[in-house]
C-alpha cells in the first residue's frame, strides 16, 4: 500500500513538471503579426506569423531594434543595433569634435556647405566642436583655462548656436571683461542703429562692464533675435 501511495505521488510530481514547461512555451495568446510581437508578454511565446518583425528594443530603442521570427511555433529574438550609434540625453554624451546629440541619439557633425557665409568680423559658432550655421561677433573666451581671461571674467553669452550645452566651449558668443556685470553677456544682441546710421540692421559686437553695466558698440549686422541690447 505504501509503495503504491509512493509511486502515484512521483507520477503526479512528474505530470506538474510538464504542465509548467508548457505553460512557459505558451506564455499568452498566439502572435500572429509584427503588431502582436511588440505587445508580447513573453520572449517565449507561441507564434504563427511568417517573415521577420523588427520592434524597439526596449533597453535601448535609439539604436537598436530586436528582430523577431517564428521558429517552430516559438518565437525567436535576434538584438541588432546601428553601427556607431550611441545613446544621449545631450551633446556631452557624443564624441566632442564628431557627433551632437540628436533625438535621444549620437549623430555626425551636420554639413554646414551650404550655410551663407558669416559677415566681415563674424564667425560661426560651434557646438561640440562641431561647426555651425549661426554666425556671431568672434567668443572672446571658453571654459577652457587655455582660453580664459587674462585678469577679467569670462562671461557666457547670450548669443549661442541651438541646442548649447551650458559650458560648452565655442557655442556662445563669450565675453572677456571685468567683474561685476549682470550674465550672460549681450555679444552679438540685436540693437539700434543710432550710433551706426549706415547701418539698416545692427548687432551689439564690442561689449565691456563698466561699473555693474554694459556698455556695448553697435555695428552693422544680422538680427539674431536671441536678445536685444538697448544702446
């Protein structure tokens, strides 16, 4: 009697095993199209669809994608991502000098050959060391110590290319002056053309602190529209 009590009890262990790797195999309902792939609620689930589904990956869906198959019923996962692609939240994370960060996404530096040329004693600003469209009165300083101030203070600028990173060096137009005055610095502000009448349009591209104030020449430029410099 006791034998057989034994033997029904390891039959009915070996028949549960079974019926949880079963319950595995078949995680949730059939996948029968790419739709139903990206809404599965296994890596394991049964499938019937044909061809492959590329779909997010969810650890990273700015570079790669997981392509899905239907391999005897089972569905099979397949990682694949972007040669060089690389995940940002912004410009910091992307090689300085090659990428800027785009859409969550490290990208190339953007080909500036067909941006207008930068006015006499303009230059365009750059952003991460990539070269951009936006042109300003030359940065007279960075972040950089080799280029920082002689016995004044870097101001950041108000005029910088779209999409800075506070801090980045060559993306504002910057300021060398003395201490005291309000930041950032108006290098590059639209402003009035009273003390340059030749002029139709005028920027602000000399600025120094004088007693707490900016005191800024205007010349003849392109408005901006980042910011206005009363004169």
């Amino acid at each position: 009697m006791m034998r057989r009590a034994l033997l029904a009890t390891a039959v009915a262990a070996t028949t549960a095993c079974v019926t949880v790797d079963g319950d595995v195999l078949v995680d949730g309902t059939q996948l029968t199209t790419c739709a139903d792939v990206e809404r599965r609620m296994s890596d394991l689930q049964a499938c019937s669809f044909t061809g492959l589904c590329a779909v997010p990956d969810a650890t990273d869906p700015s570079c790669c994608q997981l392509i899905a198959s239907c391999d005897d019923g089972t569905l099979a996962l397949e990682r694949y991502c972007a040669p060089g692609c690389a995940p940002c939240m912004d410009d910091s994370g992307c090689r300085f000098g090659e990428q800027l960060c785009d859409d969550q996404q490290c990208a190339a530096c953007p080909d500036v050959s067909a941006c207008p040329p930068c006015e006499v004693g303009f230059a365009p600003l750059s952003r991460n060391g990539c070269p951009t469209c936006t042109c300003a009165p030359a940065s007279e300083c960075a972040s950089d110590p080799a280029t920082a101030c002689t016995d004044e203070q870097c101001y950041p600028g108000l005029v910088c290319a779209p999409g800075c990173v506070a801090g980045d060096p060559g993306c504002c137009a910057n300021v060398c002056a003395a201490a005291g005055c309000p930041s950032p610095a108006p290098l590059g502000c639209d402003t009035d053309c009273t003390t340059a009448p030749m002029c139709q349009t005028c920027v602000t591209v000399a600025c120094e602190c004088d007693q707490g104030r900016w005191i800024c020449r205007a010349d003849c430029g392109t408005p901006t529209g980042a910011c206005f410099q009363p004169t």
